[in-house]
C-alpha cells in the first residue's frame, strides 16, 4: 500500500475527508490532492498529519540485530 493510499483509509477510518485534512495541514486540498496523486508527500507532512489526527506514524527500518534507524 502507498503513503497516499495510507492516507486515504486513515482519512476514511477517521471520518476527517482529504480536504479537511489539507486544510488541517495548511495547504489547498487541490495541492493536497497533487501530492497524492504523485505520492509526494514528505514526512514531515505525515508526522504533522499523525500529530493533528491524534494517532501514530512509525517509519523505519529495522537491522537484523534489532536496532532501529528511523
């Protein structure tokens, strides 16, 4: 699954539309809906999108050993 269809269910699930959540997040939903389509979003735009919808946004990848690069 891409970020964007990441976003598109948390939006779904949370009963926040794609619009709402560019607004949220200070941008047009026009732009918003560019940046979907492109899967461009950066991540500190997702770490925003996590902080004003109230849940968790992990990304990282994980060595064999355990450690943890994020």
């Amino acid at each position: 699954m891409t970020t964007s269809e990441q976003i598109r269910v948390l939006c779904l699930r949370t009963g926040v539309s794609l619009s709402e959540l560019a607004r949220r997040i200070n941008q047009t939903p026009q732009n918003f809906n560019a940046k979907l389509k492109r899967n461009t979003v950066t991540q500190e735009e997702l770490n925003q999108i996590a902080y004003i919808l109230g849940v968790t946004y992990e990304q990282y990848f994980v060595l064999s050993n355990g450690d943890q690069v994020k």
